[in-house]
C-alpha cells in the first residue's frame, strides 16, 4: 500500500498539500501528519481480518475518546453519497463550488433504471477557517446535515466525529477489495462557513425535517410519551425492528421514538445500541453522539406512538408495559371496577327493552352524537349507541388489549366488538349504522386511492423489471378501514395487509353468515344460509 502515491494521484500538488492542507494542518506538521497516515493505513491493511481505515476528518482535544463533545475543530463539510453519486455531486458542486477532494469510495451503486455502476463518492469542501467554538461546530453541523439530505446523502456522516475511509485505504466490504482514491477536486478550493450555510439553507432548508429548536421550533418541554417504557418493551422493540433493512433518516426517526418512549434514559440508550448493531454501518460511539443530539435538540413530533406502530405493523397485538409504579390511571381503573364485576351501561334492564340511553352511560361528547343521530333518523337511542361504540373500536382495533382478569395479566385479548341490531323493517337500522360508520368510510376512500397508487407502480414496475434488474422492493400493502359484502377468503387477504384491524359491515347477518365457508372468486357473500 503507498498512501503518498494516491494522495498526489490526478494533481500535481505535493503530497502533504492534498490532505494534509485539507486538515488544516500547518507546513512543518503536514509531512509527519501524512507519514502517520500511511503508517496506519499499512498496518490496517496487513490484518488478518477485514478492516477499515477510517479516521475523522477532525480534530479532538483528547486522544482517547472521539464523542462529539471532545471535537477541537472541523475543518471540512463532508458528503458520503452512496446512492446516484453522479447526480448528487452535480448537484452540490452546483451550490458550494468545485470540492477541494472528490473520493471514490471503493463501492459501487449500480442505476436501476440504465444498469450502469457508479463510484460512490466521499466530498470534501475545506473551510476557510475551522469551525472551533460552540456556535461554529453546531452551524457545522447544520450545513453537512443541509447538504446530505439535499442530495440524499448517508445521513450517519453528519456527525462531525463521523470516520470516512481514508484515500489510498483499502474497501472491503466486497469480496473483491477496491482501493479509496481521489479522482477530482481542486485543492485551492475554499468556502466560508457562513457563506455555505446561507447557500445550503436555501437550497434544503425546506427539506430538513429535524430542524428542532434551530429552526425556530419551540423546544418541548418534557416527553410527549406520558410514561416511559420499561426497559423489557424497549428492548422487544430494538430486537424486533429490521434496522438493517433502512436508510440513515428512517434510523434516526425509530432512534428519536426510542428516546422519547424512554424519557432518555439510559435504558433507551442500551436499546438503540441493541436496534442499531444490526446495521453493517454501526457505529458505537456515532450511535452514541446521536442519542446525545436527541437530549439537546428532543424530537418535536415523535413519540413511543411511533415506535407503537411500527412494532404493531410486525405484530398487531404488541403493546408496550409501564411500571406499575406511579400508574395513576391504572389505580384509578381498579378503584372504578372494585369487587362489583364489570360495568353495565344498559343497567340491569331487559335490553329487548332499552331504547333510551341512561345517564352518564358514555362520553358526554359521544352522547350529543347519539341524540343527534337518534333524532334525526327516529331511531332509538340504543341504535345509535351501538354503532358508535362498534365504529370507535374498531378504529382502536388492536391498538388496544384488555386484560381479562384485574390480578392477571398473562391474558389479553384484542377489544373486538360483534353487534348486530334486529328489528324490524322500516326501523332505521340502516341509516343510524351508516351515520356511525361514515367517518371510517372517508378514510377508508382516502386510503384506498393512495395504496392502490402505489400498489399500481409497483405492479408495472414488477412487469417491466429487466432480467438483472434489482427487484422494486416488497409489495405494497393495501391499506382499509371499512369492508361490506366480501367472502372469508378475501377478508383474510385484507386482514393480512390490515393487521391493525378492519370494521365489517354487512347489510344482512343472513349474509355474513351465509358466507362463511364460501369461496366465491373473490366476489360478495351469498345472501343465503348453507
């Protein structure tokens, strides 16, 4: 390996100018700088096992730790671009000028439309002067993340502390190893800080989602998750999520999820380690500036929510656990439920009986509905209560499990409610079920077209895929809230891609009924018994 050589490749530049002076480094420093380089870089070449040399393009205060709060100076903004390299660097080179070093990786990303392989690429612009005191690293900071998600950049080399693969290194993540070399840049090439960020800011600024509190975002005060997790949910949670299938910016949203499920606590910490070591980019002490981040910049809009569902999407009847410790509202339930046995909103009457609701039955919200409805339809108040109380649980659906038993909580079910109202004709079942349900219907449309959009591309591009071409990714799931008239094969096909739940809404129960069992071609249910 001759690091020197590769340095000086392309450029007529000594070799201590073209990395060296990239650093900052001053003329007496940069030969020995570039002799410890290339010491390093030999040794990590000559392991047994596969190795990177990848060194911060920065400088520390210390020499045993590298966390970003031990940074003295970042001399350079840097973008590792992994995905349409081509297209990325003319887009950046197009807002900040000529790089100073432009580096071919060593990988490759290969276009799924043309075939053709590119060299995925490591930027590089030198500041004028280095980023050394607070305000300065964090504007940094600021303008390597503008300039990453501008051009859908690896985000995990924002960090300042982040390692890149030094020029003239070896890349071995493939079988067949390929040499980090530079292939473009001009060495004179120089931007101010602030410049830069005006330029990045109005080029991306619109893109950046986790803008926090730099943008103007009034700080959190606070977790939006009420309770933290305990440490057993964080970690189902971590084990669970196929971290290794994402991007860098799906990674860091799942990380800022965990962060606020667990109140940022060290728990928190030792899942996100557990969810991120099962991506071949882990990065133990990135992984630690990036929780860091999340404590001084929380996240605005994400919660245990998030991380709720993304779990509920590999297992709908996953739900996380609290303490029991400090539980108000838990206490508070089973003060309510005593030893009297469940509630009875119907009272003790004959239900063949009820058509007025008593008082204080439901929600005073969801009573002006019922009244409503019921005076308007000339229904009784029972119908009305019915179809409500059904539409709202299955927009929970299995959001949310019961425990059976108030002492024992290895028994849950799902809060699935089965109704049906008989009366006779002409008694406004119909209408009153239809006024309840109409809600779930408005999203159900909205759904439907949106996943049946996608579900459409995905099927043309499947069709259309060449023969070396990279497959389009997993089918699209077909998201719904509501079904009618459909047989039990079909349902069981909407259940699949619905896992959260789905309301059914037969007009008849002789056609619920009449089609289980049936296999009709995916048309309706007879309207017979068998």
């Amino acid at each position: 390996l001759r690091l020197r050589a590769r340095l000086c490749k392309n450029s007529k530049a000594p070799r201590d100018r073209m990395f060296g002076r990239l650093l900052g480094a001053s003329e007496e420093l940069r030969p020995h700088l570039i002799d410890a380089l290339e010491a390093a870089a030999t040794e990590t070449a000559n392991m047994k096992s596969a190795a990177a040399f990848a060194p911060p393009v920065c400088l520390f205060c210390l020499n045993d730790s590298a966390k970003a709060k031990d940074i003295a100076a970042g001399p350079v903004i840097t973008v590792d671009m992994d995905q349409s390299p081509d297209e990325g660097k003319a887009k950046l080179l197009g807002v900040l000028g000529m790089a100073t070093i432009i580096v071919a990786s060593g990988g490759k990303w290969k276009d799924p439309v043309s075939g053709r392989q590119q060299d995925k690429l490591h930027l590089y612009w030198r500041l004028k002067k280095p980023a050394a005191n607070p305000d300065e690293l964090e504007k940094l900071r600021r303008a390597r993340d503008l300039a990453a998600v501008f051009v859908g950049g690896d985000g995990s080399n924002n960090p300042i502390s982040h390692p890149l693969r030094c020029p003239g290194s070896w890349h071995t993540k493939t079988d067949t190893p390929r040499l980090c070399s530079i292939v473009g840049g001009n060495t004179d090439s120089e931007l101010d800080l602030d410049d830069a960020l005006g330029r990045l800011e109005k080029a991306a600024g619109h893109l950046l989602a986790d803008r926090g509190k730099r943008q103007g975002v009034e700080p959190r005060e606070g977790f939006k998750t009420p309770r933290a997790w305990t440490a057993q949910s964080l970690i189902e949670a971590a084990h669970q999520l196929p971290c290794d299938l994402w991007e860098w910016e799906e990674w860091n949203k799942v990380g800022m999820a965990i962060y606020d499920a667990s109140h940022g606590s060290e728990e928190g910490r030792d899942a996100f380690h557990t969810l991120s070591e099962k991506s071949q980019k882990y990065d133990p002490s990135h992984t630690d500036a990036r929780w860091d981040h999340y404590h001084d910049y929380p996240p605005s809009d994400l919660s245990g929510s998030t991380l709720k569902y993304r779990m509920q999407e590999i297992d709908p009847t996953w739900l996380p656990t609290w303490p029991r410790e400090g539980n108000s509202e838990a206490s508070n339930v089973f003060a309510l439920a005593g030893n009297d046995g469940p509630l009875d909103i119907f009272t003790n009457g004959d239900p063949a009986q009820l058509s007025d609701l008593p008082a204080n039955a439901v929600p005073a919200k969801l009573e002006r509905f019922i009244k409503c409805v019921s005076r308007r339809k000339g229904a009784p108040e029972a119908f009305a209560t019915v179809s409500a109380i059904t539409a709202i649980g299955s927009a929970i659906g299995a959001g949310v499990r019961v425990q059976v038993r108030q002492k024992d909580d290895t028994w849950t079910e799902a809060g699935n409610i089965w109704s049906f109202m008989v009366a006779d004709p002409g008694s406004a079942k119909s209408p009153v079920i239809s006024d309840a349900v109409q809600p779930l219907k408005n999203v159900d449309k909205r759904w439907s077209k949106i996943s049946e959009a996608k579900h459409n591309r995905w099927a043309i591009a499947s069709k259309n895929r060449k023969k070396d071409a990279p497959a389009p990714g997993p089918e699209p799931r077909i998201r719904r809230a509501v079904v009618d008239d459909v047989t039990s094969e079909k349902q069981i096909r909407i259940f699949r891609d619905n896992p959260r739940g789905v309301l059914r809404t037969p007009d008849e129960l002789a056609g619920l009924l009449g089609g289980f069992g049936q296999y009709n071609g995916g048309g309706g249910a007879d309207h017979r018994l068998p």
